[in-house]
C-alpha cells in the first residue's frame, strides 16, 4: 500500500471529527503506545475489536477466510504501529459514543 493510499485512509476515517474528538484520539493513541511499551499484549485483542467495530465476522478463527476478511487482514499487516495505534484510538471512540 502506498503512502498515498495509507493518507486516504485514514484521511476518510478523520472525515467529520471534531477537535475536542481529535483531542480524545490523541490521549488515548498516546494510552495506547504506553502500554505497549509497558509490555502489555494488546495486538491480537485490538486486531478483534476492529475486526468486529467493522462488523466482519471473524470466521477466519475457524480456517475459513472470505474476500473482505482477507483484505481487512491485509490492510492490518501493512499499517505501521502508528497507523494501528490511530486506527484503535478511533475504534475506541466510535464504541464509547455507541454505549453513550
């Protein structure tokens, strides 16, 4: 994926946010890496919880992998740690204003 692509994405995902939703992504992108670097294991729980923020059903847990899985799967193999960092930070906001 370029990098070109990569900024689209994410660009697309940023459409419509506002500054004090930009400041929460921020503090909890930031939560995000500081526990990582505390060791914590996050990597497979925050891959699941955007697998299933998408609404894609994680049949590829049980050998069978369709279309969207894999092209979701691969998007997630190619983004650097920060790009996933910014993708969980706004899976977390999307779920927390849907509790709310």
């Amino acid at each position: 994926m370029t990098n070109s692509a990569r900024g689209k994405l994410i660009r697309s995902y940023m459409k419509g946010i506002s500054d004090s939703e930009l400041a929460r992504i921020t503090k909890l992108t930031r939560r995000t890496i500081s526990k990582a670097k505390a060791g914590e294991d996050i990597s497979f729980e925050k891959m699941m919880t955007i697998v299933e923020t998408l609404g894609i059903e994680p049949s590829f847990l049980h050998g069978e992998l369709d279309a969207r899985n894999l092209k979701v799967l691969n998007l997630w193999q190619q983004l650097s740690s920060k790009e996933k960092d910014i993708y969980i930070a706004l899976l977390e906001i999307n779920a927390a204003n849907k509790k709310s």
